[in-house]
C-alpha cells in the first residue's frame, strides 16, 4: 500500500513540477508549483517527518507561493509583452540545466546518510531538537545565507512593483 502512495506522490511531484516549467500562463505555473510543493509535504509525511512537512507547507506553500502569486499580480504578465528567446540564450539554458543536473547526480552519489549514527545511539531524527541542533550547529551558515536571500529577493519584489512617480 505504502508502495502505491509512493507512486502517486511521485507521478503528482513529477508531473506537476514538469508543468510548473512549460506552462506559458504564470498564474498556472504557480498553481501547478503549489500542487507540487503539496505532494512533497506528502512525501516527507511518508518519511515520518512530521516537522518538514508541516514546516514545508507552511513557508513553500504558504509564503513563498502567495509571495510569488503577489509579484505575478503586480508585473501584470502577458504573453504579449514577452520577448522571444534568442537561440544562445536556449543553448545556455540546456547547458546549465545539465550541468545543475550533473552536480546533483554528484552530490547524490557521494554523500552518505547520518540517519545511521541516529539510529545506532537511539535518537529520533525527526524531532525538533534534534533539526535545531543540526540547523543551528552544523548548517548555520546555508541557514543564514537563506534568510539573507529571502529578505533581498522580498525587497527585490517591492522594488520592481514600485512605479515612477510622472513628473
């Protein structure tokens, strides 16, 4: 049964994200980002970590997707104001993707699992304790640059919605 969860969780997660990036309408590419974001709280509910899907929806589907949706409101995207993508500009995309894609297949099989130190000294890795103390011990500094870019990317929002005054 837990199999069969697992499936579907991961078909919604997958092809949700693939819509989320050929959507041409922006309103719907968030929509389809906000279902994804949703059934990976799903997946971290499978993993018994209660606290990262609660924390997931409530900052990803919560925050940052209202925040998103508020930009899109108030740049008043068209598809006709729009500029077609020069082919250098496609090329770069593809190359870059590859190159994303290739350092997280690297990361992937290079990096060993903790949870095994956890498990041999009788700890819930789940709890709250436990991510605070790894959140603020050993990934402080990811944590603070993280916040440094939320706040600039918030002021970077109020930035381009701000229009000229017309003298």
């Amino acid at each position: 049964m837990i199999t069969i969860i697992f499936y579907i969780l991961a078909t919604v997660t997958l092809g949700t994200a693939i819509l989320t990036v050929l959507s041409k309408h922006p309103v719907h590419s968030a929509v389809y980002m906000i279902v994804c974001f949703f059934s990976i709280a799903g997946h971290f509910l499978m993993l018994n970590a209660l606290f990262l899907s609660v924390v997931h929806i409530i900052v990803y589907t919560g925050a940052v997707m209202i925040l998103l949706l508020f930009t899109l409101m108030l740049m008043n995207l068209n598809e006709d104001h729009a500029p077609k993508k020069k082919v250098a500009s496609r090329i770069a995309a593809v190359i870059s993707t590859c190159l994303t894609a290739f350092v997280l297949l690297a990361v992937l099989l290079k990096s060993n699992t903790v949870i095994d130190t956890y498990r041999a000294e009788n700890i819930d890795f789940a709890s709250v304790k436990v991510i605070g103390q790894v959140l603020l011990n050993e990934y402080l500094v990811p944590f603070e640059f993280a916040s440094i870019l939320l706040i600039a990317s918030m002021v970077g929002a109020v930035l381009v919605s701000k229009r000229e005054k017309k003298a």
